[in-house]
C-alpha cells in the first residue's frame, strides 16, 4: 500500500528495528528465525492493526538497518504492504526548525510550524541519499528497492561519528583536568559551544531565506539581527528546535553513560558503532512521535527529554523485564 499522510486525530507511533524485526520474526519467518518470545506474535498483530487505523511511522533509518539483516526483504515487503507515515530525515527537520525560529524572530505573519511527517515515501530522505538509486526507486518507490540500494552504498561515515564526538568530549575533560578547570565550568564551556554553534545556524538559516522569501526579506532582518534572539529562542521556549534538543540530550547521555569504557576497548566499539543510528532513530520520532521505542540504553541516554512536551518516556525492554511484558507495554499504549 502507498505511504499516506499523518491522520493527526491518532497517535503517531514509532517502533525501533529491533520491535519491528521481532514483530516480523514471529510470525512470517522459518521457526528457527524466531524470537525466544511467542509475545512478539502479539505485537505483530498490533502493528498491523496501528498501519490501518493510527499512524505506523518509519524513517529511512529503518531502511539501512533493515539493509544490514539476513533476512531484509521479507521485513521490507511486508511494510511494503502496510498502510505507514513516513517522517523526513532529522537534518532536514532541523534546517526546517532553524527556518521557522528565524522566521518568527523577524515578525513574519503566520508562519507553519515544521511538519517533521514526509508527504511521500522519495521525501523522506535527504536528497543527497537517493542519488545513486534515485531511478529504481521512481520506477518503483518501495521498500524492497530502496533496501537493495542501501545494501550496496558506500559506508559515509556512521560508525566514525560517536568515537570522533566522544574523542572531542574527552579531549575538553583530559585538558580540564590538566588544567583544574571544576565540572561547572566545563559544563559551561560545552554550553558556549553549544550556543556558538546555535549562531552559526541562525546564521545560516538567515542566508537561505533571504535567497528565496519573499515574506521574511521584507522584514529587512540580518544577520547580526537573528543571531542572539535565535539563542534566546532555544535556551527561554522549549517547544522550539526539538529535533536540536534531542540531538543534545542524546549526545551528553552517551557520553555520561560510556564514561566508564576505555577508549578502543571492544566494548566501547561495539556501542560506538551503533551510536548514529540510534541517534538518527531517536532525533525526530524522539521530539515528535506519541509512541517511541528504543533500547535501554538509548532511553537513559535521553532522559526525560520528551517530558517538555508533554510526551511519555521512550518505551525499552529493561534488563529486569520480560519480553511478555515489553510487548504488553507497547501494545497497552494504542487504543
């Protein structure tokens, strides 16, 4: 079935890879293939059942970890057929969020709060992404094809990305230390980054917006005149630039949470390389999305981010709880 718009009367619920894949595992693949769990059977009746009368939503980040398992195009095929709301690539989002602060900062009127929800499935990913299969997918814009696309792209970087964050962290904390700098005071030296690089943004948004709105070039805004209101905006209105907050209380919590690991170490490997793509699951679904699941770590990683907002805490499978009662969880969220 087609992807279709967000129905704004249900919720817009969101599972990670790892509920879709046991959901999917437990009733359409070969026994040996199944989770340990018969519960997850339940859970596959369920997301049938959000597809047709709430919001399924999925993002391309469920399309690259799909890319990866053994058993990808049964899973692709199978949301092939339901009924979903897919939500646009976090970069995207954010450049939309930055857009809209500086809009409302110049005084434009009416101006449309971000719609993180694509309006078609070729919308969902950032334009640089469907270069190489852009022609399969307009001849047919599956999942199937665009799960054949991203097994065979290039590696562009992801499993870099926390270990080059982190190296930055640690860095400021070994020359800290070196240099007795307290923990307040390093907390606000990561905050002025923080705000330095909300400049660069504002910045930037200001320059694609006087490129093209009309709107906003009326208002005669400059650079200078954005800059500080937009830093003002993120750190006085928490209902602005969530994608960014998110982003923020994931990126802080990996660090608090894999202090302990020793740089290098398999252990710390093994969660860095994962680290992306649980950011990129969590950054819009985590700042918009009714339902969102993760796993455990990612959840303490994200803390009660979502509670600015009035959202309930990510749903994971704690380590004291069974997978019956995980799934009973999710399944008690909807209707």
């Amino acid at each position: 079935m087609p992807p279709r718009p967000l129905n704004p009367a249900k919720p817009a619920i969101y599972l990670d890879q790892s509920a879709l894949s046991d959901a999917i595992r437990s009733c359409l693949l070969e026994e040996r293939l199944r989770p340990e769990s018969p519960a997850y059977s339940d859970l596959f009746s369920w997301v049938n059942r959000v597809a047709s009368e709430a919001n399924l939503c999925l993002s391309s980040t469920h399309i690259l970890e799909t890319a990866a398992w053994s058993e990808a195009e049964p899973m692709a095929a199978w949301l092939d057929g339901l009924e979903t709301v897919w939500l646009r690539s976090y970069p995207d989002v954010q450049r939309d969020e930055d857009e809209e602060l500086v809009r409302r900062i110049a005084g434009v009127a009416n101006v449309e709060p971000t719609n993180p929800f694509a309006g078609s499935f070729l919308a969902s990913f950032r334009a640089d992404s469907l270069a190489k299969n852009l022609p399969e997918l307009l001849r047919d814009p599956s999942l199937v094809v665009a799960v054949r696309g991203a097994r065979d792209r290039p590696p562009t970087g992801e499993r870099e990305f926390m270990p080059g964050f982190l190296t930055a962290l640690r860095h400021d904390r070994v020359r800290a230390r070196d240099e007795g700098i307290s923990e307040k005071q390093l907390r606000d030296g990561i905050a002025r980054k923080w705000r330095s690089g909300l400049c660069v943004r504002a910045v930037e948004a200001h320059q694609r917006l006087v490129s093209h709105d009309r709107a906003y070039i009326a208002t005669g805004s400059t650079e200078a005149s954005v800059q500080q209101p937009f830093v003002n905006g993120y750190e006085q209105d928490v209902q602005v630039l969530r994608v960014t907050r998110v982003i923020r209380a994931y990126t802080e919590g990996f660090e608090r949470e894999t202090a302990a690991q020793q740089p290098g170490s398999n252990a710390a490997k093994k969660r860095h390389a994962g680290g992306f793509l649980d950011l990129a699951h969590a950054a819009t679904p985590a700042a918009y999305c009714d339902v969102f699941t993760c796993d455990e770590f990612t959840a303490r990683c994200l803390g009660d981010v979502r509670a600015q907002w009035g959202l309930e805490p990510p749903l994971a499978k704690r380590r004291d709880e069974s997978h019956v009662e995980f799934v009973a969880k999710v399944i008690a969220t909807w209707p």
